[in-house]
C-alpha cells in the first residue's frame, strides 16, 4: 500500500489572508479525548522566535498556532453540515482529520473533508492517524481496518464530489510504531507553519540543552536546589491528590444524586458513558503513587461502579449443550514452513520488477511479502478450553502508470495459509502492471440505466452486506433491510450462499467460534430463501434461537458477529456468457465510498471499471456512481461459474440485470 511519509516536513502553499481559524479540526467523538489533547496542544505550541516572520511558502511564518475550531456535536440528526461548520470551514487555513477505524465510518468526518476540500486546497488538508492502517480498504480481508475516510483516499472535483483518482495525504502518525506523539505534533506543527521538521526538531534539542545546562548549573545551588524539587515535588503531590479527590467526587455523585435522579426515569443506562470515564481515569493513574488507604479506595468505587451498572438480561456464556467436546476438527490452517526476511526480501522484489516490467506503468507504489503466525486460545468457566494455531502467507504489489494527470493506478495481492498455495510473486506483480496500464485514459458513459457486473474482486462485498444484514444483533435491532424475510425468497432460484468454518487451509477458517460454539458447514441461502440468521449467544437470546457459532472477537470486549468461509456458490453461465448477455453493459473493478444504508438497502457507491459491449470489454471508465436497492439487487442478480476462494469471503462475477449509473 502507499507509504505514509514519517519524517518529511508537511509543506503547503500559502493560505488566504482572510481566514480567521488556523486549522478546522475534525474527528469522530470515539476520539475526543485526542482531539482535545491535540487541540490544547497545537494552541499552546510555542514557535521558535527565530522563525517567526520568516517567508515560507505560506507567508510569513505566525506567532501562534490559534485560534483552531473544534467541532463539537456529532450532527446525528441533520441533514446537511449546517452552516455554521461550514463557515468555519471556509474560513480556516487547514483542515486537520483525526483518522481512526471510527473516523473512517464517519458520514460527517467524510463530508467535512469534502467541504473543505471544495472551498480550499486539497494540500492543506492534514492528516493524524490514531489507530487502523491507512489504505487497508484495498487489502481484502483487512477492510475493517481502514482509518483513511473515503474523501481522504480519493481526489475530489470543484463541485466536492469524490473522484476515482487516489489521493496520498500527508501524515503525521500519533501510534507508537509511527512517529508518537511528540514527533507527531512537530510535523502536524511544522505542516501549518510551512517549515522543514528539522527546523523544529531542531529547537527542541536546544531546548533540551539549555534545561541541561540549567541543571548542571542548578546542581552548584545545593540546599536551594534541594528546597525547590522538594517544594515541585510536594506541589505536583498536592494536584495529583486534587485530581484524585475530583474523580472520587464524581463516583461519589455518580452512584448517590445522578443515581436518584435517573432511576426513576428509567435512564440508568447514563451510568454506563460516566462510568467509562470515571474508570478511564483510574486506569491512567500511577498504582505505585497510591497510598493503601488511597488503593482501597479506589477498589471500593470501582465495586460499587459495577455493583451500579444496568444489568443486560441478555448476557452472558453459551450454553454448555453446544460447546465444544473432544478433538478439534482439523482445518490444516497452520504451514510448518517459516520463511527468512531474506526470501521475503526477494519475494517483493520479484513482484515488483515483474510489475515494472509491463509496458506502460512508470512508477512503483511499493511491493511486499509477509509471513505471520499466530495462536488462539480461549478458556471459560463453562468449561470449555481449546486452542488452534494458524500461519499466514502474502504478496502484493502497487503501481503508478501513465504520466501526469493521466495517471492511474492499481494493484494485486494474494495470501494463503500454507506457502505451496501462495501464487508466484511474478505473477501478481504482472497482474498489478497490467491491472493499472488497462485503467488509462478512463471515459465517463451516458447517464442512464445498465445492466451491472461486479468483478470478483468487488462482489464479495455485497455478500458483506448480506452478512450483515442477517447478523443477530440487526435484527434484535431491528435495524437490517431483510428483517422478517427470514424462510422467505431473497435471491433468484438457484442463489446458494454457503458459510464453511471447516474448509481445509481457508482464510477463515476455524475449529470452535469465540464462544467455544461447536461450528458446521451451513447453507444460510438455499435456492434463494433465506434459511437462519447468524448470532452469538447475546442476540440469540434475544431473538429467541440457538446460538449458530459464528460468534467472532478481538483480545477485549463482547462477542460480535462473523462468518467464516462464506462464498456464493458459482452459477451455470460462464463469466463471458453474462459479459455477453447485453449489448452494452458496465463491469465495477473497484468501489469506493460507503454509502450504503444498512436499514432500508439503499446502495449508491462511486465505482470504476469498464464498458462492456458486444460481450467484449472496452474502454475504461471512472469517477461513476452505481445505485440500486440491495433487496432489489439480491432478487435479480446471477452468478457467473467463475468462484476462487481467494479472499475468505469469495463470490464469482455477478450481473444485476439494471442499476442506474451515473457520471460525475
């Protein structure tokens, strides 16, 4: 994927003289606690004197970074962004995007950038990643781990709608593995001042040196030296114990006035957001700081905190009849096989010059090879115990072809559990060349209504939707297009969706689900009718069924939901029969944007792909919008007989017999 730059400055061109904000801030409300420590942070930073009314290519160079707007309300509920954020937006220098998983979801977030790149300047848009990996949408199976909102990764024309050529935002990485936080805040800093990130990095080492110099000098004062960390220390003791007695006031009112005042209204659940941040707070302190009465203390609210929470009727173990017994079935998921750095090395190497090597591409966006281990082991005091281990394999390569603001690009990627299935690094970098050459020169088609082919690069997604569409916990929430069609029609005859937890070296496969729920094939679509829904043992309580093992989690939390294996089965017409089933078509290689609405199926996405006519494949077309229904979608659609599993989620070439296609 595209390299985020970690130590180049964040230049930009100069910014109107008008604009009354130095930066907009935008970030989802996940992230409230590092937007303020970075909006306080940024107001506060102190310029180097030596720099201030320097020329850059901004101007000269200000006194301070302030004032910066900070957007406070999430506009759930409105329609648009409101005129307000959008004179702010207008009216500030740069638009700086906290970006996370939770960012990356956000309708607002998205649409702030799109605003502010249709007043301003794309350049000015900087970026801050707190958590998930930039450009993961282009990785199959990592999809969920996309921190870049739509807007970030793509262009947008004057009118601020997204376009299909990619944009690669500068950033400054707040994770540990980037650049941290301090080197983060220099180079967001050194972006808004138009300076080189030496020039600040810089002050900061004089900065050091002269607190060095006054130390040694402080140490010649003796006794008065000694008075002054011994009044510091006493002064910093003295806040903490503060800020301690503050938090325990906040308990204290918690589970005493705001408990008597929100228990009769029935709004306990209030509690449980409180809470968090009391508890966030506690976690944050230094144990070795409490004293025994502080730490009892603190263990007794903590108790009566939980003691406090609404209890959920609906949590809690799966029952103990469908747990696991006996011997894990074998999936054959882990490669015995663990390859050097050095072969790795080579690997992406080989990709890379294979991709080079196809006429017509003129630039490399990087190449690479992986190879991963892992265990899972999951006990609970129902009395389940197991574990299963897994290897992955990968390969991928990204180019850049044609010249200019012609350019196009694309990629290739494959993985697999055991080494011997992974495909020749010459081919997917051959792939990746002959991918991005075939996208140039893209034509925008005729508004209207067409035939529709998703590529099997892209139609897994829609059994993405599908999955999530019959995940208990939307139903339970009634907030799926497919509530109460269960036992009812929703694909064509002959549509059969299989979900696989057992199949042998799958991506996804697994011997037990996150509960230690014994897991079996199951056919969830058969001949068109929808046969179950898919829930841990939360929702399955709820809607009255047995829990299905496709229970799924990370390292913290609740059990969610998740399919294995889950695959289309293919259709009786190849992939050119439906190419040729309509004079003139669309075939979608890419998708981009999120819009699609998990309530009432609505699905409109920009797209990018080519004209199909005559049964053959033409010229390349971008910046499109496809738009149907998914329950309309579903109903009509026909697979082609191409499946591959080669994505953990796989579905062959799909044709919607007509979706309305637009161009931008």
């Amino acid at each position: 994927m595209p390299r985020i730059a970690r130590h180049a400055p964040l230049r930009v061109r100069q910014a109107k003289p008008h604009l009354r904000y130095m930066a907009f801030l935008s970030y989802s409300h996940d992230d409230e606690a590092d937007a303020s420590w970075l909006h306080e942070s940024l107001e506060n930073f102190r310029v180097p004197p030596r720099l201030i009314g320097q020329l850059t290519d901004m101007g000269p160079v200000p006194k301070r970074l302030s004032p910066i707007f900070r957007d406070r309300h999430e506009l759930a509920a409105a329609a648009d962004l409101g005129e307000e954020i959008e004179e702010a937006i207008a009216a500030s220098r740069f638009l700086i995007v906290l970006c996370s998983m939770s960012a990356a979801q956000s309708h607002w977030i998205n649409e702030e950038i799109k605003c502010f790149k249709r007043l301003q300047r794309e350049d000015r848009v900087l970026a801050v990643i707190l958590d998930g990996e930039p450009f993961a949408s282009d990785i199959p199976g990592r999809e969920h781990e996309e921190c870049f909102p739509p807007a970030l990764r793509f262009h947008c024309d004057r009118k601020g709608k997204l376009t299909a050529q990619r944009a690669e935002p500068l950033a400054a990485d707040l994770r540990e593995s980037g650049d941290g936080r301090h080197m983060g805040l220099l180079k967001t800093a050194a972006g808004m001042l138009g300076v080189g990130l030496d020039d600040l990095a810089q002050r900061e080492a004089q900065r050091w040196r002269r607190r060095m110099t006054v130390i040694a000098a402080a140490s010649l004062a003796g006794m008065t030296v000694t008075s002054g960390l011994a009044y510091t220390a006493i002064q910093a003791r003295d806040e903490a114990r503060d800020q301690r007695r503050e938090a325990d006031k906040l308990v204290g009112f918690m589970l005493g006035d705001l408990r008597e005042k929100l228990e009769p209204i029935g709004r306990l659940d209030v509690l449980d957001s409180v809470g968090a941040k009391a508890l966030a707070y506690y976690e944050s302190q230094n144990k070795s700081d409490l004293s025994d009465e502080a730490l009892s203390v603190l263990v007794e609210r903590c108790l009566a905190m939980a003691r406090e929470a609404p209890e959920d009727p609906y949590a809690g173990l799966a029952p103990p009849e469908l747990l696991h017994r006996g011997d894990l079935p074998s999936i054959d998921s882990a490669d015995p096989r663990e390859p050097e750095p050095p072969e790795l090395r080579e690997r992406a190497l080989e990709a890379e010059k294979a991709a080079l090597a196809v006429p017509g591409v003129t630039n490399s966006s990087g190449a690479g090879a992986s190879a991963s281990s892992a265990t899972i082991a999951l006990a609970t005091s129902g009395g389940f115990s197991a574990a299963h281990a897994s290897t992955s394999h990968g390969c991928s390569a990204s180019v850049v072809a044609g010249e200019g603001g012609s350019m196009q690009r694309d990629h290739a990627w494959h993985g697999a559990r055991h080494l011997e299935d992974l495909e020749a690094a010459a081919d997917i970098g051959r792939r990746a060349g002959e991918r991005a050459v075939a996208r140039l020169d893209p034509k925008r088609p005729k508004p209207g209504k067409y035939p529709v082919l998703f590529d099997p690069r892209v139609s897994a997604s829609l059994l993405g939707h599908f999955g999530a569409a019959i995940s208990g916990s939307a139903v339970a929430r009634r907030t799926s297009f497919l509530l109460d069609r269960l036992g009812q029609s929703v694909f064509a005859g002959g549509v059969t969706i299989v979900d696989d937890p057992l199949r042998l070296r799958g991506l996804r496969s697994r011997p037990f689900d996150a509960e230690g729920v014994r897991v079996s094939r199951a056919e969830l679509v058969a001949d068109g009718v929808l046969t179950q829904w898919v829930a841990e043992s939360a929702s399955a309580r709820q809607l009255g069924i047995a829990p299905t093992g496709h229970a799924a989690r990370g390292v913290g939390g609740a059990p969610g939901v998740s399919p294995a294996n889950l695959y289309m089965q293919p259709g009786k017409r190849s992939r050119e029969e439906l190419l040729a089933a309509f004079p003139e078509a669309v075939l979608v290689i890419e998708l981009i944007g999120q819009g699609v609405n998990p309530v009432t199926g609505d699905y409109s996405r920009g797209a990018a792909g080519f004209m199909v006519r005559g049964g053959a494949i033409a010229e390349p077309v971008a910046e499109i919008t496809v738009a149907s229904n998914l329950v309309d979608m579903f109903a009509t659609l026909e697979p082609a007989s191409d499946l591959e599993f080669r994505r953990g989620i796989d579905a062959p070439t799909l044709l919607v017999p007509e979706m309305t296609v637009g161009a931008a």
